[in-house]
C-alpha cells in the first residue's frame, strides 16, 4: 500500500482500489457491503451520517489500511478479532480483503444484526458475536485470537486491558489526535512496544501497533478498565 494519498474531497471507490491495491473481486464485495450500510443506516444509526458522503476514504480506507500493518501468521492461522465492531469497521473489510478468519465482537444486537447481514451478502471469512468482551475472554477454552483491532471503543488504557484479556500476539489500534495523550497515559498502567504509523485516512490520525501488552506491578489493581 502506497504510504500517503491525497486526504482532500471524497474518495472514489476506483481510488479506494488504487490507493489499497485491492482486487476486482474485493472492491465488488466491499461495494456491496457499502450499499448495506447506506440502507440500513436509514433506520439504524451505523456510523456518524456526516461520513456517508466518504465512505470510501473514512470507512473503508481507514480500516483496509491495517492490512498492510498485520503479521503474517505464525502457525495455524488464528483469528483478528474487532472490539466493539458496530458497523463492522475495521474487522469486517479485513476479513473481506485478507481472507483471514475474523471475530466481530460487538454488544448491541441490532448492529450485529446488520454484521451478519453484511457477512452474509459479501460472503466474508467472519463469525459475528453478540455479547461483552469480557464474557468472550471468561469462557472455558477462551479465543484464540492472533491479531486484535478496534477503532472509536474507547480509551488506550480501556484498550490494553482488553489485550491483558484476549492475549493476541498483535493489536492494531485505530487512534484519533489525541493519540500522544492516550499513550501517555496507558503507560503509566501498562507495559507494551509500541510502533506509531501515519493514517492514510486523516492526517491528524495514527495507527498504534501493541504488542507485549501487560499490567505494571500488581495484576489485581488492572482488575477493570478505564472508565
């Protein structure tokens, strides 16, 4: 994926496809997965209606970017799994553009309903679950989870505690301007390597990739996440 794009006007989805090296097929699927969300977003508020008239660079883009961040899989490949999907940003456009076996984790039931539609109508590698992160990682035999996205959940410190949780080798997390602020203060409860990439979506925006994520001194004062 090229480094950096124009971050000016709405994006086409023929420049989605340029700037994300996509296929045919993935960009067909990916479209109807855009018209999904444009008609269920009459009744269902998905994502911030400002961005419908963007979808292609504030959805799609944003999420497809982590891709190209995502390491190859060690073993048996294991599942990515998206935190709080809603609209299935950015788990379900990974799943459609890699292939990769994919978990959108999400506690309303109305957004799911419209996930599974999405999985169903483009196909993509992905199991939509109905219920509380914390739920997921208390069940007998746990997730195998390798890689762990999010983007809009919440707070970085809220984010790590998932990680503690979920033990993926990777996180991905989609981060805002106040980024800096964020993992100033995740650092203060949480041990981690941490790599910062420029957004090709927003250029205020960064991708943080995790890894090692821990709880500094006792586990037992990380026993809930940030409010």
């Amino acid at each position: 994926m090229p480094p950096a794009t124009a971050r000016t006007g709405s994006l086409s989805p023929a420049e989605f496809a340029r700037i994300a090296d996509v296929s045919r097929e993935t960009l067909d699927r990916l479209q109807l997965y855009a018209d999904l969300l444009v008609k269920w977003q009459a009744s269902i508020n998905l994502v911030a209606p400002s961005t419908l008239s963007d979808v292609w660079r504030r959805h799609m883009l944003d999420s497809v970017q982590l891709a190209a961040l995502m390491p190859s899989p060690a073993g048996p490949v294991r599942a990515i799994a998206d935190l709080g999907s809603g609209a299935g940003f950015p788990g379900l456009v990974l799943a459609i553009a890699t292939g990769r076996p994919t978990l959108l984790i999400d506690a309303d039931s109305r957004k799911c309903a419209f996930l599974r539609e999405a999985v169903r109508v483009t196909g993509a590698p992905a199991t939509v679950i109905n219920d509380r992160i914390e739920s997921l990682a208390s069940e007998p035999g746990g997730w195998a989870v390798d890689i762990l996205v999010a983007r809009a959940l919440g707070h970085l410190e809220k984010l790590c505690f998932f990680a503690d949780l979920l033990k993926p080798r990777c996180c991905l997390f989609l981060k805002g301007r106040n980024w800096r602020d964020e993992l100033t203060a995740a650092e203060e409860r949480w041990t981690m390597q941490v790599e910062s990439f420029a957004s090709l979506s927003a250029p205020s925006a960064r991708v943080l990739r995790l890894g090692g994520v821990a709880p500094i001194g006792n586990a037992d004062s990380q026993a809930s996440p940030a409010k």
